[in-house]
C-alpha cells in the first residue's frame, strides 16, 4: 500500500509506523464482539421495557462507532495534547461530577449520571483516564524540579474526587480511582511502608463502606452468604454459563438475556458464555490480557517518568474494570456494576474506554524505531517534543 510505505511522510503516514497494531486490532476485535453481543442480548431487554426492539442497537452502533473515532484521534494527539486533555478534561470531569450530586438523575438511590437528549452521561467515567494522565504528569513534573509540588497537587485532586464519589455514592468507581492512583504513586517510587499504610486505609475504607453504605453490606452479605438475600441474577448468569458449555447453544438460542434486566449491560458476559460458551469467553479474556500484558511490556523500553506513569494509570484503570466485570458475573467477587469495555450497553462506558485507549496508543508510540542508542540524535520532523 503506496500510501503507508516507509516514504510517507504524512501525518497519517507517520501515526501507522507509530502506533501499536496488535492492540488497535484488539480493540476493533472487540469493537466487533460488542456489535454482536448486542444483537443478541438487547432486543429481549428493549421488549421487557417496552421499548423498540431495536433501540439499544442502533444506540449502540453510533456509540461504538464513535468510541472507535476516538481511539484512532486520541492516539494520534501529541504528548502536550494528552497534557492538555488531562487538565481540561480532569476540570471538566470534576465539575460535571459535581453537577450530578444537585441535578443528577437519581437511579436505585445513588446520583451519577446528567441526562442529556439523546443519552445520558456518567462523568465519573471520564475521570479515570484524564485523571490518570494529570497525575503522571505532575508526578513527573515533581521529578524534573524537585521543588514543584505535583505530589501534592495530585494528592489534592484525589481528594476531590473522593469527596464527589462519596457523595453520590459510587463506591466502586472509587475502588477503581483510588487502585490506578495507588498504582501510579508505587510506579513513581512510594516507600512501601507508605505503600502499605496506603493498603491499610484501603481495607479500613472498604470496612467503613461495608457498615456506612447499605448497598454495599447487601452485595457483601450476599456473597459471603449464598442463603442470604436476593440471589436472582447472579444464579441465572450462573446458570447460562453451565448451558453454554464448550461451544455454547448458538448464536440466538440464549435464555438469560430473556430473564435478566442488565443482560445487554452489566451482564452481556454471560450471555456470551451461553450462546457462544467457554471458548469465546477465553477468547475474550485473552484480548483482554495482550492488551494489559503487551502495553506492561512496551514499557520496558522507556525510561520517561511520564510515559511510564500516565501509562501505567490507563492500564490499571483498563484491566480492572474488565476483570471486576467478568469476575463479579463470574461470582468470583460481590457484585458490581461495571461495564465490560467495548462489549457491554453504555455510550459514557464507551467512549472513556475509547479516550483511556486512545490515550495509552499515544504515550506508547512515542518512541516506537527509536532505539535507547538514537535517542541522543537530533529528532526528525514531526517527532513530539519533550514537555517542560
């Protein structure tokens, strides 16, 4: 293809050479597995609410076809693009955030989304990327002057953010927040007896939420105890694995999408596991892992705090939601709603999985070609420049 040849000094040119293949064709694979879940799982759901049939399809296909959009124009920003986003949209995170605990819609008691004419948007959802970009950045900044005060500053920001997710209360996208925080504190260098201590106030606050919050007592109680409460949906997504099998029944042939509200959402990897069975399901958790493990392993190459820090973030931020997703259907874990990245319901889930995505291919293909012997030559035209 003359357009994408070695000699194609054009932006789009130099972004193909550059970016991560293996990762941009998970993510259209993926991608792909949501268009198809979807057209499995959502008609039953639409019907059972008296929607049109096709409704949450034709939702979903314009929000995958934007988070698609997003992944390849993020991933093309330069390193102070992404700065520039973290900051801005960190703020604007924050203060929409904010907005939900005064003119949020108030759904099973918490208050997390803006309803907007055609969707409504969880802004919480944003602050796990462009947070996790803002604090490397000042992290870094802190390692460059050592009188700047970024961890201070990053410090502040998560406490913030605490506070409004607290309020609302969202306590397991806290969970998430505060564990890609830690992580990126432990990358920068955090003594481990600070580490530890870090560890500690997380297990005395997820006690504290256990007794103060009456949501999260219910799905603890539940999991600890089978014979307690309501176990409906995670028996039914139980269930629909052991239908599913090896091979699963076939594509159209599922039940649990007919008996579970949240099948098209927090639960659409059950509905994989029955019509299409054990090998997707492994499948999809494979494309998971190359994501993680091969974005982890490219960054053994850099030896830039900020590259590796705001990297370091998404990823977390990335694997996590994933695992918690499969592993709360799963029964591994209590019960949370969280969605699977790119394949479960959601326009705000997909596009900050899309920004967290596109983010990630950006720090990573900085220095792709560039070995550490190159590094001291003269950048060519084009190539980012390092951050002040």
């Amino acid at each position: 293809m003359a357009p994408l040849s070695r000699t194609n000094n054009s932006w789009f040119g130099r972004w193909w050479r550059s970016v991560d293949h293996v990762t941009l064709a998970c993510v259209g694979v993926l991608i792909g597995f949501g268009y198809i879940l979807m057209l499995a799982a959502s008609p039953a759901v639409a019907v059972r609410i008296g929607a049109s049939r096709n409704m949450f399809i034709f939702k979903q296909v314009m929000f995958l076809s934007i988070a698609g959009a997003i992944t390849i124009v993020v991933s093309m920003l330069s390193r102070k693009g992404l700065v520039r986003m973290g900051f801005i949209g960190t703020a604007i995170a924050i203060a929409a955030t904010a907005l939900t605990l005064v003119h949020g819609m108030e759904i099973k008691g918490a208050r997390r989304w803006i309803a907007l004419p055609l969707m409504s948007v969880q802004p919480s959802e944003f602050l796990k990327p462009c947070f996790a970009v803002l604090t490397a950045w000042l992290l870094a900044r802190r390692q460059a002057n050592p009188r700047f005060p970024g961890l201070l500053l990053a410090g502040i920001g998560y406490g913030v953010i605490l506070m409004l997710l607290k309020s609302q209360p969202d306590i397991g996208m806290l969970t998430v927040v505060t564990v890609v925080f830690v992580a990126q504190l432990f990358v920068d260098g955090l003594n481990l007896i600070f580490v530890a201590g870090v560890f500690g106030l997380l297990i005395a606050g997820g006690i504290g939420a256990y007794f103060l919050f009456p949501h999260v007592h219910s799905r603890v109680e539940r999991f600890l105890h089978p014979g307690v409460g309501d176990h409906y949906q995670i028996d039914t997504a139980l269930r629909a694995f052991g239908n599913g099998g090896l091979l699963g029944r076939g594509p159209g042939e599922g039940r649990v999408k007919d008996l579970l509200p949240d099948a098209h959402a927090d639960f659409v990897f059950a509905v994989a596991g029955e019509e299409y069975g054990l090998l997707v399901c492994l499948f999809l958790v494979g494309i998971f892992g190359i994501i993680v493990v091969r974005t982890l392993l490219r960054l053994l190459r850099e030896d830039d705090p900020y590259i590796i820090l705001g990297t370091t973030g998404l990823v977390t931020g990335f694997g996590l939601q994933a695992f918690v997703n499969m592993a709360s259907t799963l029964h591994l874990i209590p019960t949370k709603g969280m969605t699977l990245p790119f394949i479960s319901y959601g326009g705000s889930s997909a596009m900050s999985v899309a920004l967290t995505i596109g983010m990630m291919l950006a720090l990573t293909r900085q220095r792709v070609g560039r070995s550490r012997l190159t590094r001291s030559l003269p950048e060519p035209a084009g190539t980012w420049k390092t951050v002040a």
